[in-house]
C-alpha cells in the first residue's frame, strides 16, 4: 500500500472520530492534547539523528566531488526567491482583496517571552559542539555542526576513511529506523487529524474569519496547482512537474494537520530519496536547510494577517510606505522562525504588531482564536516548498536520478 494512502486511511478515521465524537469536556481535551504532543514526539525522533549523520556524509561527498558550491548556491537562491515570492504573493493578494474586518477585542496583551536575533545566532555555536545534537527543535546548530565534521574531513580522506565509514553506515542504519517510524505516524495521524478538525471547526464558528480560511486555501491551491508546477516547467524544463506534487502528498498532509515543519522533515527525505531518486547527498542538504528557512509560506501567512489587522482596525488606506515595511519585516522575520518549527507564524505577526507600535501592540489577538489554522496553511505551504525548490536544487546540480511513477512511495 502507497505511504500516501496509509496517511488519508489516518486521517480520514481522525476525521469521522472528531464529527461523531467531539471531546466534551476539560479532561477528554487534556487527554487529546495529550496524545497529540506523544504524536509529535514520536514522530520527531529520529529526526536528529538521521540529520546529523547524513548531514556529515553529505558534507564529505559534497566538497569532494566540488559540488558544494554549486549545491549550497542553488539552494540559498531558491530559498530566498520563494520566500520573497510567496511574500509578495500575500501582500498583492490582501491589498486587492479586502476581508471583513476582525472585531476588535478588549482582551489586554498579556505577557510576551521576548524573542531576539541574539539568541538564535549565539545558539548555533554552543559552548560544546555535543550541545548542538540535544536540541530537537532548532535543528541547525546541528546542521551546521554535522556540515564542519563531514566537510573538514573531506581535507585529509585517509585519516577520516574509518569515520566517514562509520557516519555514513549510521546514516543508512538511522534512516531505516525514521523509515519505520514514518510507517507508524500514519497512526498517530488519528490524533492530529481529530485535534485539526476540532479546531478548524470551533475557527468557523465564530464566523468571523471565514473570508481569511477561504483567501488562504485559495491561495494554497494556486500555489501547489499553478505557481509551483509553473515554475517547475520554465526552469527544469520539467514534462511533468505533477509528479513532484504526487510526492508531496504526506509532507503536505504532516505538516498542515500538524502545523509543524520539523515533523514533515522525514517524509521530506523519504519521498525525495525514493520517489524522486534525488542523490543522498543532495537529499540530506537541502530538505533540512527548507525545512529550517524556507518558509515562505509563514511570509505570505504573516502579510495577509497582518494587512486584516490594520483593516479592522482603521479603514483608512494603507500607505505605500507601510506596504514596503509589511513585505519586508515580514520576508526578514520568516527567517527568525528557524527555531520555531510550530506556531511561527502567530509568534511573527505578535511581533510585527509590536514593532509597528501606533497603538496596535494588541492587535495580534484579533487572530489569536485563527492561530492554529493560520499556521497550517503555512507549515503546508513550506512543505511544498521544500519539495519544488529541493527538486529544483537537484536538477541544476544533476543529482537526480528520476524515478517511474509506480516506484514512488
């Protein structure tokens, strides 16, 4: 049975489980929260591990075969493309279309965890290189430290023969295991399926951010129907670029009922080693580095929510000075939410409201109740991201060895 398909068996019984018996008290709700965080991570176990080791091996073969340059160039330049697309996506799209306003809520901001540049850049370098390899959640540190050992072994290949054998038997080893474990998540797909639909449903309710579910899913059909084969065509040349759409089913389906990046990272590396035949090296470089900055689909999130916001508040025009500053706070602080594989979004736009200031600090609560499906529509988006542009990457560097579609996963 195709993985894709164990993944709809999952979430359609999540499905029916949240209509015919919705949790109907404080306590089945805990129970439910419960098992969704065992879920998350379950699913994110093996993530770690299988990033370090392949990420060392890809390393090694990488700068020895002279294609790092090439590889990392490529990837930093789809990355940043596709962030500032999406961005401007979102910004053209909620200046045309104008929502209903969001009533405005007398709720009082409450205390807020002050997020810094500071804290992301000095925990990629640790005290101890052993450090990088405990967080589960900001993973480049981890990148970055598996990239030194397995490119600075590349210097001198006789005396790293033994450890460069032993990470790359390792790689394969932990990768069989996140092979298994992603088996099993089809499981746990259940649980983030019953929660998503609870949620999805009591957003609805409200009625009040209906018009901005059906701008956002609108815009999420464009880009995996239109935009992303579009591109595929013009730049590989790509016959047929639905393939990749095909292989994107579970890193989709993970990341947008469970609005979490990290969590899609193994079917991210399955489906492109098995499905689309890109090289492991390739494979283990650039699905960690989209799934840790690419998040374009948080930028083109973060615009449109925050344009609502000013538009319930004032319904005067927005300047064209304030139209710059929303696309570009927005393009920039995608970026910041490399540690915050799950609810970046929502943390983002708290924090353009309070560095716009004007008396709209608080303005982030108006979207407090929407936060879970508006980080969705985003975690979905940069899964398909993180697909096209990894394909892309592997095209231009000639890594991809392309697979019948039978064989795919």
């Amino acid at each position: 049975m195709k993985l894709w398909l164990k993944y709809l068996i999952g979430i359609g019984a999540g499905l029916v489980l949240a209509i015919l018996i919705p949790p109907s008290s404080m306590q089945s709700r805990a129970v439910l929260d419960f098992i969704v965080e065992f879920v998350i991570r379950f699913g994110r176990y093996t993530v770690v591990p299988v990033l370090f080791f392949s990420v060392a091996v890809a390393g090694f073969k990488l700068r020895d075969e002279k294609l790092l340059f090439r590889t990392f160039r490529w990837t930093i330049l789809v990355i940043l493309a596709s962030t500032f697309a999406l961005m401007l996506l979102g910004l053209v799209s909620a200046l045309i279309i104008k929502l209903p306003r969001i009533p405005i809520t007398t709720e009082k901001v409450g205390e807020i965890s002050p997020f810094t540049w500071k804290t992301l850049i000095t925990k990629i370098f640790p005290y101890s290189g052993f450090e990088a390899m405990v967080d589960g959640i900001y993973l480049f540190p981890c990148f970055v430290f598996a990239f030194l050992a397995g490119a600075g072994s590349a210097s001198d290949k006789n005396a790293s023969k033994t450890a460069i054998g032993l990470f790359d038997s390792l790689s394969k080893v932990f990768y069989i295991v996140m092979t298994f474990f992603t088996e099993i998540l089809a499981v746990g797909m259940i649980a983030l399926m019953f929660r998503w639909t609870i949620e999805f449903l009591a957003t609805l309710r409200t009625g009040v951010y209906n018009g901005l579910v059906v701008m956002l899913f609108v815009e999420l059909l464009v880009i995996a129907f239109v935009i992303y084969p579009l591109v595929l065509r013009l730049l590989c040349h790509e016959m047929h670029p639905y393939r990749i759409l095909y292989a994107s089913i579970c890193p989709f389906l993970v990341a947008f009922f469970s609005g979490d990046t990290n969590l899609a990272l193994g079917l991210h590396l399955r489906h492109g080693k098995e499905s689309l035949g890109i090289r492991r090296r390739v494979n283990a470089f650039t699905y960690p580095l989209f799934s840790i900055f690419g998040r374009g689909g948080a930028a083109l999130v973060q615009t449109i929510s925050f344009i609502l916001i000013l538009r319930s508040y004032s319904s005067l025009g927005i300047p064209v000075s304030d139209m710059f500053w929303i696309g570009g706070i927005s393009f920039v602080l995608s970026f910041s939410l490399a540690g915050f594989p799950s609810g970046g979004p929502f943390i983002a736009v708290t924090a353009m409201c309070l560095l716009y200031g004007r008396n709209f600090e608080s303005g982030y609560l108006l979207l407090k109740n929407a936060a879970p499906l508006i980080c969705a529509m985003a975690a979905g988006i940069d899964a398909l991201t993180a697909m096209f542009g990894s394909y892309i990457v592997a095209v231009k560097t000639k890594t991809v060895q392309h697979q019948e579609l039978r064989k795919f996963i």
